[in-house]
C-alpha cells in the first residue's frame, strides 16, 4: 500500500490558514484532476471542511512519499496563489499504516475539533462520492475508503463516543430534550443573533422544535439568521410578548445588563397559568437575572452549569475514545493482512499458470509417444519424471544459491513454503501415515489395543 495522507487542520494551523487553503464545493472536481497530472498521483481523494483540507492519495511504485507530499504542498500552495513555505510551516503528512490510521481516526470524529462530532464521516463520504465521479479512484482507494468507513461506523456502534454533548450550545438543546417529552410540540425563544445562538437554532431544528422565534437588538440581523431557520425575527422588545408562547428560552448578547427580569417573567407566568419555562443563559455577563431562577416552574440554568456539563461528558467521551482506539487498530492490522494476502494470490496465480503450461506441454509430449505405440509404462514414468523436475528446477536452483550466500533466512523460509518440515513431521516413526501405507494386520490376528471390529 502506497498512501499518504497530506493536510492541515485546527490544530497546525490558524483559521485564516485554513480559509485560504479550503477547496469549494465546485472546485473539488476539476482540483482532483489537477492534483494527479501535476503531481503524478495514480489516486487523489480530497476532503475540505471548516477545520480541515487533506489529500488521500495513492503514490505510484518506485516513487518515494516523502518527495510526493512535499511535491503536493506545492501544488496546493500554486493553486491557492499561497506561500509554500508558509504552508509547509503547519502542514502535515503520514503514510502508509500511519496514512490509514489517521483517515480511520478523521472518519471516526477522533482527530475533531469536538471529540466524536458525527458530521465529518458524512463529510468523508462526501469526498469519496465526488472522487469517484470525478474518475481519480481506482482499486486501492476503491477497497480502502469502504473498509475504512466500516471501521468508523463500527466505533460509533461499539462506543458511546458521540452520546453525550460537548458543546454548550448542544448542551443545551439536550438539557431541553430531558425537561420536555415532546420537544415538536415546544416553541424556543433565542435572545441574540451571534454564532451560538445559531448553532442552538440548528440544534433545535434537528430536535424537531416547531417554532423558533430570534429576538436582537437590530431586526436586520435577526431577519437574516431566522431566514436560514425558517425562524421569525423581532425586536428585543418585543421579547416579554414572546414569553406568552414560549417554553424554551435561550439567551446569549453583549449586553452588559440583564434583558430578562423576573418582574417580566412572573407575569407572563400568571397569563400562562404556570405552564413551565427552560430557560437557558449562556451570556456573560448575565442576560437573565439570577432571582428568576428563583421563581417555580422555572428551571433556569447558567453557562457555568453548561459548562460543568460539557466537560463531564468531554471527559466521558475521552474514555470512549480510548476504546475507539482499538478499535480502530484492530480494524487497520486487518486491512493490512488482507492486503499482503492479495499481494500472495497473484504470485499464487502465476505459479499455477506455469505449472498447468509445463503438465499440458509433457502431457502432449507423452501423448505423442503413446501415438506412437511406446511402451506406456515407461511414457508414463518419463511424463512423472518430466514433471517433477522442471517443477522442482527453480525452487532447487534457488536453494542452491541462498546456500552458497549464505542465507539461512531465506532457507529456512523456504523450507516452510516447500513444507519439507511438516513433510518431515509427517514421516517420523510413530506418527499417523496414510492408510494404505500401514502394515496389514496378519489374518486371523487382532490388534492388541483399540476397539474391536463388530
């Protein structure tokens, strides 16, 4: 197997870094067939997200990885219009075994941003696809992205690694999955327009909430954020009229004073007749005031409690990690075995080729001899002895030669492939010998141990 795995992510470098050397989705195509005229590759994948731009690729035989990686930081580096130098500064590459265990660890969400996000092994297959489209996967990435997609999923089934959230805005959507049974039948009030509050709107969606209304201080952006959503935008003053319809109450802004009070809650408690709240504040400084938490039917948490969460279940997933790990190094020293077995049955193939050449040239030989009225019993014997010694001419010639290099390895392994030492085994006095080999016993005479023939 000659992979490499070649890119940059969160953790080597910057998001401005990151942004320049992303591929977009139209781009990927005509990318692919640029990587492997310019970069003589037989095989390109290339997966491109927020966090991370890699390149899977087969290296042709007799071409070193190392000058190939660098040749294809180039390439990136030319296609992007960046410094190459300052790409090599954060880029990295592994390969072979190294290469397969990373891209098993990509698929798995081990090497994400947050530990066991599933998204990135829809990502991967999502490359994969538009490689295969595009013409720039052959047999080896054809037989290894499957095998690898396997391993992942066989870690999100055989590990908790993505049960529990490890973001606050995650968090928070589930602390409302256990407050409300039916969360279709729940509406959210979000406070603020910044890019936690649209995660959480995400999150909501996905979790089947029916109505989401996004409250900000300049309707402009509220209007753009709830477009995404199918969401409706209003004033923050218009947030104690929300209060009416809603169950879930997110809230993160700037703002330096509370938004939310208890006045403004308890009233819209008493027109609700107390029909319960979740409310969650993940702002800081505060946008609820902490009072309001003491009202009944209000369950009211705080970015700190969030927080105490996610890393609980950080922690938890860590664990989970460590078994994914196993997971996944069991699931690649299998692939490999296979591998090297494939590399056996063209050899396998070739060698019974010549073999059935040589018995069908001897064959006619004999044939023609026995047209020729020869005695059969000595063609027969020339045809075995024919046989037998052009099979057995390379292997002899071969040992001969190791034996005068001295090479007691390959001697010894060739005494197990020609399995002259299982033959040996086979013939030592005492063992069990074919049947019709064994001495008859003498008529009228039974043997004097062992069952008796009925």
């Amino acid at each position: 197997m000659n992979l490499i795995a070649l890119g940059i992510n969160h953790n080597s470098a910057a998001v401005e870094v990151r942004e320049r050397v992303a591929f977009a989705p139209e781009q990927v195509s005509e990318a692919l067939a640029d990587a492997c005229e310019a970069v003589h590759l037989e095989e390109v994948v290339i997966l491109s997200t927020c966090n991370r731009t890699e390149v899977y690729a087969i290296v042709p035989d007799g071409c070193r990885a190392p000058d190939k990686a660098l040749r294809l930081i180039d390439w990136i580096a030319n296609y992007h219009h960046l410094s190459a130098d300052e790409l090599r500064r954060c880029a990295y590459h592994h390969e072979d075994r190294d290469a397969l265990q990373h891209l098993v660890q990509v698929a798995s969400g081990l090497d994400s941003m947050v530990l066991g996000e599933p998204q990135i092994f829809g990502q991967l297959k999502s490359a994969f696809s538009v490689a295969a489209q595009s013409g720039t996967v052959g047999t080896e990435l054809g037989r290894l992205f499957p095998r690898v997609f396997a391993i992942a999923k066989r870690v999100r089934t055989d590990t908790a690694i993505g049960e529990n959230p490890v973001s606050v805005a995650y968090a928070a959507v589930n602390l409302a999955g256990h407050i409300f049974a039916e969360l279709g039948r729940c509406n959210a009030l979000l406070v603020g327009a910044g890019e936690t509050i649209e995660l959480v709107a995400r999150h909501l969606l996905e979790a089947g909430v029916r109505r989401i209304v996004i409250a900000n201080r300049t309707l402009g952006r509220a209007r753009e954020l709830a477009q995404k959503f199918g969401a409706e935008a209003v004033l923050l003053a218009e947030i104690p009229e929300q209060l009416l319809d809603a169950d879930i109450v997110i809230t993160s802004t700037a703002s330096q004073l509370p938004i939310l009070g208890k006045g403004a809650v308890e009233q819209a408690l008493k027109s609700r007749k107390h029909r319960p709240y979740l409310m969650v504040d993940i702002a800081v400084p505060r946008d609820i005031e902490t009072q309001v938490g003491d009202l009944r039917d209000v369950y009211l948490y705080s970015v700190d409690d969030l927080r105490e969460i996610v890393d609980q279940n950080l922690m938890h997933r860590r664990n989970e990690a460590r078994k994914a790990d196993l997971i996944i190094a069991e699931g690649v020293r299998q692939y490999l075995e296979e591998m090297r077995s494939l590399d056996a049955v063209d050899s396998v193939r070739e060698y019974r080729q010549m073999a059935e050449r040589l018995r069908e040239r001897e064959l006619q030989r004999a044939l023609r001899a026995l047209a020729r009225g020869e005695d059969p019993q000595q063609v027969v014997a020339q045809l075995a002895r024919s046989v037998t010694n052009k099979l057995i001419h390379a292997p002899t010639a071969g040992l001969k030669q190791a034996s005068a290099e001295g090479r007691q390895d390959l001697l010894a392994g060739a005494r197990r492939l020609l399995g002259l030492d299982a033959a040996a085994r086979t013939d030592a006095p005492g063992d069990t010998q074919d049947p019709e080999l064994e001495p008859r016993t003498a008529p009228g005479n039974r043997p004097a141990t062992g069952r008796t023939l009925q």
